[in-house]
C-alpha cells in the first residue's frame, strides 16, 4: 500500500503517519485520510489526479452532492438548491452583515453553486461576480444576471481586477482546493488594501468525531471530493503563510437532532427531526457549547488585505487559544 512521505500541506516529513479517516467516502480502497504531526491537518493519501477531478467538477459534483444530503440539500437543481440555502444565508449573514463593503462595492464568490449567496447580496446594493465550474450552477446564475467565470484562472485572466475587489467570498471550498495558499495568495492580490475575505470551512473538530466519535459518521465524513479536513491548529499554521491579520470564528451549523439522529440510526438528514420536542433555548444551547469549546463543525474565517502597499509580513492574530 503506497504511503506518504511528506505532508502536502507543510511539506514536513514523520515516520509514518497516523490515519484519522480509514474509509473514504466516493474514494478508493488504498485512499486514507492521514493527520500531519507538525501542522495538524488531515490529507488525503493517495489524491485524485487533476484530470479526474477536473472532470468530477464539471460533470458529477451535484450528483455527488445530491447522495450525500438527499432531497433536504436542494442539489436536485439550481431553483432548489437556492430555496434549500435559505438558512445558510441567514446564518453567514450574521456574521458578514457588520463587515460588508458599502453599497455599490465589488463582491466575488468563488464557487457560488446556485448563487444563493451573490442573489442576497446584489439585493442589498453590491455589485455581485460568480465563480463556478459547475455547468449547471453556472448557467443559472448567469441566466439570473450575474457575470459568471468558470475558474479564478479565467476570472484573473479576463478581468483586470487586480487591488479593486471589497470583498471575496468562498463558502467550504478551501477543503476541496488542491493548492490552499497559493489559492489564498491569488484571491488577496485580487482584493483591494483593506479588503476581506470571509471564508468558511468544515472542522475536523466535529462533535461527531471530537465527542462522540461515531463508526457511521467516520465512514460518510471523510470524503473524496476533499483534499483537507482543518481544525483551529492547521487553519491558523496555513493563514500565518499568507502574512495578512485573521480571525477564526467557531461554528456549529447542525443540531441536537441531527447528532441523535446519528446515533439512533447511523445515518444523516436529522436536522430538526426532534426539535418540536425541545425548548428552542435547548437548541440553541447546545450549538453555542460546540462553539464556545471547540468542538464545532465549522470555522468562519475572516482575512484583511493590509492596507500598506508592501507591507512586510504580519504573523496573523488568531483569536482565543
Ligand atoms: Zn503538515
């Protein structure tokens, strides 16, 4: 069985590391994901080859999708897709409302699926750019008026929008990217001095994991679609690369139903299932605890471009631990 020598992320080398996801899910038998002793992120091992997923992303993601979430993900098609995101604009926009550029400012989303989060945005006065490679997604968003490119490469090429952008988005999209800091890297020379990037990401210290550490749960969350899982340790390590100040937000986006639902039946779409029974107070008490120790789903990060024009490299500023 082939193994890793070096950490793709760090490119630091260890006798032999540990698996933290034996089973990948839509992957391979030899495919493991393996946690980095020195920056603390899980890699896939072995990846897929650009060509394969090239052709995964222009053709199958919302396939893919649709077997992971079922009917609840929307990923039946684009009108859907946008209706099934109602509560996660919601839930970004509270963190993103204080932040957001004035009316009239420049705002790219790269890999914006259905568009759900560009159609709220261009709603609130901001001018609104779409990437996605997705046909589908990209046609639709496009067929709403939204100018749509179908990679940052082509965007970069053909807009001349260097130092000019308010604000750059991308929504669990660092996880699937094969190059995260050249990635990062490219989205800041794209923003103006003082601009932001708000990004979010899964966590590896999902309570499923973290606390519980369920058998289903292990074999239907590490997926082949991902080249990371990061947690606080490794987001902070790959944003202190890139030399700009950060903040890292804590955030549970599923429920106690959901988790029971996980352990009643090893199986997802559990969201809400119980909640009638619940004080809403229950509900809600129970994500904040995953947020306020960590052992929380997601991160919300937030970047600012220095506003110094070659300002030498600020070791980033992560919040908390
Ligand atoms: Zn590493």
């Amino acid at each position: 069985m082939p193994k890793p020598e070096i950490c793709p992320l760090c490119e630091k080398g260890t006798d032999g590391f540990p698996i933290v996801g034996e089973f990948v899910y839509g992957g391979r038998q030899e495919q493991h994901f393996y946690k980095c002793p020195h920056c603390d992120v899980a890699f896939l091992f072995p990846t897929v080859s650009e060509e394969e997923e090239a052709k995964f992303y222009a053709m199958e993601f919302e396939k893919f999708m649709q077997g992971r979430a079922g009917a609840q993900g929307g990923w039946q098609g684009p009108e859907q897709h946008v209706a099934a995101n109602e509560g996660n604009v919601t839930r970004r926009m509270k963190y993103l409302q204080g932040s957001l550029p004035s009316k009239g400012g420049t705002v790219l989303e790269v890999g914006c699926s259905s568009g759900f989060m560009l159609l709220k945005l261009r709603e609130m006065g901001l001018d609104v750019i779409g990437i996605e490679p997705s046909g589908v997604f990209g046609h639709y968003v496009e067929s709403c008026g939204i100018p749509v490119y179908a990679s940052l490469d082509e965007f970069i090429a053909k807009s001349e929008k260097n130092n000019s952008l308010d604000l750059i988005l991308h929504f669990f999209l660092l996880e699937h990217i094969r190059h995260p800091l050249q990635f990062l890297d490219q989205c800041l020379q794209l923003l103006k001095p003082g601009g932001m990037m708000f990004f979010e990401v899964p966590s590896r210290s999902d309570p499923l994991i973290t606390i519980y550490d369920l058998p289903a749960f292990h074999r239907f969350y590490w997926s082949v679609a991902h080249h990371w899982y990061f947690n606080r340790a490794s987001l902070e390590y790959l944003l202190r690369q890139v030399g700009c100040r950060f903040e890292l937000i804590p955030e549970q986006r599923y429920d106690l139903s959901n988790h029971l639902w996980w352990a009643l039946t090893g199986k997802p779409g559990g969201s809400g299932k119980f909640s009638g029974k619940f004080t809403p107070e229950l509900d809600e008490a129970y994500k904040e605890s995953m947020r306020q120790t960590e052992h929380c789903d997601t991160y919300f990060v937030r970047v600012i471009k220095p506003r110094g024009l070659k300002q030498s490299i600020a070791y980033g500023e992560g919040s908390g631990s």
